[in-house]
C-alpha cells in the first residue's frame, strides 16, 4: 500500500500522516510507503517499517504532479489548496493552483492506463452559499459565494465525472470548519471559532467578534482525519455516482460553544472570552451555512463528535495533553 | 452594439444572428456589427445596416478566443460546445473545447480591464442527472451523469464567480431539449423527439423508440432564441448572484406529443409514427429530466410554449412556411 498525500504540510495533512503512521494498514493492507508533498516541505519521524518521504513543489505545473503520480500510488489524499482568504484576494492564483492543479493531478492519473487509484478529496462546506433553508441537505444545490468555494465545487464535478469513465477512483469530503485548531491565532475570518476554545484553554484571552445566536458547522481535527480515513476504505459501490458527500458534524451556537468551555473548563476559563463584534467578520459570516443534514455520510459510515464538550476533549486530549 | 455569436454555425447560433437581424438592435441599442464564430464557417446575407462577419477556429486555443474578444463586443453569446454525444466518446476533447475553450474566453476577458461584456451562456438540463424528484426546482443540486452535463455544469459555477468578481456579466441559460429541431433526422439519442414530428409532417415515417409515457422537458427553438436575447436583455441586479436559470420549458409525454400532432396535421399524419422500443435508448433516457418547476426563470420573463400545438405550430411556421 502506497499513499500519497498532497497538501501534506497542513493541519490536516500533518494529522492524517501521524495517524497513518500509527495505524500502520490502510483497507486492510500494511502500507510501504507515504509519500507527503506541499508547497513547503515538511519532516516526519521515520517509524521503521514505512518508508517516507517529503517534497515541495507547485501542483499548477503538470510536471511536476506527475512526478508524483509516477510511483503509482494506491491512495491519493488531494488536500492541497491555496486557502479561501487568499483564493479571494489573488484571482488567478486562486484558479491556477485549485482548479488547475487539481486538473493535473486527474490528467495525470488519466494517462496511465489500468492506473484507478483511490483519490480522497477534500472539499468544503463552502461549496454552498446563502440565502439557505433552515437546515441543508444532501441535494441542495451547488452555489458558492467566493472563488474557493467555486474551485472546490468544480474539483467535486471532475471528480464524478472522472469516477463516472473509470479513469479514477474518487470520493470527495465536504469538510465542516475545522474546530479546534491547534497553533497560533490567524486572520482567517474563520479563526475566531477556534481562537476562543483554544486561547482560553491556555489561559489567554480571545475576541469572540460576532453575536452569540451565530450558529456553524464543525468537526474536530480528529474527525477530519476520520473521514479521510473512512473516505479511503469505503466501498464505491456503497456510494454510488454521486461521489460528494457532506460530512457529518455539529451545529451549534457560539454562545453554546462558550457554555461547553465553562462547563468543561470552569466559569473562569470562560470569562476570557470577550465579546467586541466585528462588523465585516459579523457580515461575512451572515453568508456562511448553519447546520446541514448529513444523511448520507451518516448513512455510509462517517462520523464526528455529537457534542462540543467532545471536541474540546479532543482537542485537550491531541494537544495539551503530555 | 457590437454582438460576438460563438457557436455560430449551429442551429440555434444561426437563428438567433436571424433574429438579430430582423430586430436590428438590443438592449435598446442599435447593432452595429455581428461577428459570427464556430468551428466550420457559416454564411449570411448582409442586410445593409449590420456589418456580419464569420470566422471558423478551435476555442481551445487561446490566441483564437483572444482575437475574437479584442473586438470588444458588448454582448456574448457562448453557444459553441461539442455536444453530449461526441464528449461522451471523447473524453479530452470533450473537456478541452467545452472546459478550457469557456475558460479560455472568461480568462481573455478578465485580461482586458474596464472590459464587463454581457455574456451569454448556453447551459443545459443535462447539469442534472437522476434519480430526481418528481419536478426538478431551482434549488436541486448538479448532478450530470454525461462529461457534457459536468462541463456545463463547470461553465456555469465560472459563469458565477467571474461575475461576482466583476470579471463579466454572465447570464447562463438551461436550456430544455429543443424540439422540433429542423434538417434531417440525427442519432443523438434525444433525436426522436424531433424526428417523430417532423418527418410525419413532411410525410415521411420516423420511429418511437421508447415507451409512449417517457415524459421529457421541450421547448422550441423559437423559445430558444427568445431566451437567449431575453438573457442578453435582462438586469443582472434583478437576477441577482445566481444567474444560471434553468429555463422553462414545457413537460410532456411522448404520447401527449403524438396526441397533438394528430391534432395539428391529422390521425393519417400522426400514423406515420411506428413505435419499436430500442433498449439502449430507453435506458438513456429513463436517467433524462422529466420535469422542472422553472419558477425563476418565469419571474424573471422568460416565456416558453405552454402547450405542445404551439411548438408544432412554431416549427411550421419557421420551417415550412413560403
């Protein structure tokens, strides 16, 4: 067993690789060899008996994605993406990298012939854009609001297309927003969902700045890494042509949020949390979805945490913990 | 008003430069010019005022689409596409005239700045793909099951996030299976619809290959001119960050359409139609639309034939008339 992964420099990329490494087998085959690649190159522990291996490169070059496709990897991870912010501010690179690269890497694997690897996708739940129902389900329609979120829906349709003809084998994660995110605060206006989990915990302070009613959808890093393990071994048969699917996850309110971190971390933890909103973070997230239904991937297998106390346990348990 | 028809040489591109010029303006301009683009050279009578002129090339070329915009024409019509059944068998060609040659003009666009023409784009119902619900609303997800369908279904999601970009100012039309398409019989596999009106007007046999309850999604291809100069018309606030409309049409079975072609032209005329099930083509077309609910489309003006008399009667009108 073979894997690739792309994007592997990346919260979840790093996870996925550490987790793979653990496990050791992946569909019930011991794995030989993980090969990692990302814009910038990463390092990792060499456990023995798999062999891995890091390299840097841009994935908007042909060449160089076929480089990579060349030692026929059983099972691809197609993490790799230029993030929502900068795919907004940088057009073009935005398209080159996400959609363009993502051509490459199916190109590639359609030019080797009796090649049908194992491709796992990550999308996003930003494939989808306001006004929305209540609650989202399966067959709402495809309707991004930022060019990341189109790139992303565009990569699900090719990979469909391309599982439809037998030239690859693929199954596409709409990925929740990814809660809570170990390291430093970022910029992101996404950030804050993790910030005032995560900064509290070590006993820093954190801006919540939009109104406490503001419900999303999360998952763990954890869970994350679940799905692209569950997405690898899964029967394609089992899901069927429609190969995109929204992965589970939890809806709930930031104020929820908050009362999970009191209830699990005491009032004072709590109280670092400071409420100051932020007019153009309270305007973008307006757009972003609140809940889904997730039918089908729960119906296939996937899972995530049911509670917000489980996900900050995770986080407690992945990160602060030793 | 300088107008640039793309997919010139096809049936509907050749009826809408017709129509074009008939009127002798759009959008309350005059037209100037007409450019006529496709990848055989068509022909048309000058009529004094317009200045028409044709050119063949690949789209897929991006110096061919670059010389076409460098005219700056102020409304585009995007109808040009290898059709469902070519990009079906081939693969590549299929992706590199109707993926790269759309992206093609949207990037030779997005180069020229200050530069927002109206475009005008030929999508399809064949962005869906079954199962389905019982009528198809505007808020169902793309699900093609063809290479056309997802490449029109990736034309559509660019279409949208160029113009929220300020890039161009796209309008993208679904167009119904248009009947009754004049010349001769073809093997595309949604040919019948057509043929089973047409040769029996002319007086000649055609063939029902499916069951007489097969119900499917029509308009004719005077609708289909109509709602390509309504497209170029409309206000785009008014269509709001969706602008791929699904476009209505009308809902029939194949037996309704016999019913009213013996209306029309008689029970001698409507015999003429032998019924012969062929299994592939049933099987390609129990996965086809049955029915919409276009609901945006009507609110926002666009007209179709509300009963299948009307289409037969457009098609004797336009076709066999004089």
């Amino acid at each position: 067993m073979k894997i690739l992964v792309m994007g592997a420099a990346g919260m979840i990329g790093r996870k996925l690789i550490e987790r793979l490494l653990k496990d050791g087998q992946l569909r019930g085959t011991a794995i030989s060899s993980i090969h990692g690649f990302d814009v910038v190159e990463g390092s990792f522990q060499d456990t023995g008996s798999i062999e891995v291996s890091m390299s840097a490169g841009d994935i908007s070059d042909a060449s160089v994605v076929d480089a990579l496709v060349d030692h026929n990897p059983d099972v691809i991870f197609h993490l790799a993406a230029i993030v929502s912010g900068e795919a907004e501010s940088d057009f073009q690179k935005g398209y080159r990298v996400n959609l363009q690269g993502t051509q490459n890497l199916f190109d590639s694997i359609v030019a080797r012939s009796g090649y049908c690897p194992r491709v796992v996708y990550a999308s996003s739940i930003a494939v989808f854009g306001a006004p929305f129902p209540e609650a989202i389900d399966d067959e709402f329609h495809l309707t991004p609001l930022t060019s990341y979120g189109t790139q992303k829906a565009i990569g699900e349709l090719l990979l469909t297309d391309y599982t439809r003809k037998g030239h690859l084998d693929g199954i596409g994660m709409r990925l929740p927003t990814i809660v809570v995110r170990p390291g430093k605060p970022n910029l992101a206006a996404s950030g804050f969902f993790s910030n005032i989990i995560r900064e509290p915990l070590s006993g820093l302070p954190a801006v919540l700045p939009v109104s406490e009613d503001v419900m999303h959808w999360m998952a763990s890093p954890r869970s994350a890494v679940g799905f692209c393990i569950h997405a690898a071994e899964i029967d394609g048969e089992t899901v069927g042509p429609r190969r995109n699917l929204t992965m589970p996850g939890l809806a709930i309110t930031v104020g929820e949020m908050i009362a999970a971190l009191e209830k699990v971390a005491g009032a004072e933890t709590a109280s670092l949390v400071e409420r100051k909103v932020d007019e153009t973070i309270s305007g973008i997230v307006a757009n972003w979805p609140r809940k889904f239904v997730a039918e089908r991937a729960a119906s296939l297998g996937f899972t995530a945490e049911t509670s917000f106390e489980d996900i900050i346990q995770a986080h407690v348990e992945d990160e602060l913990s030793d």
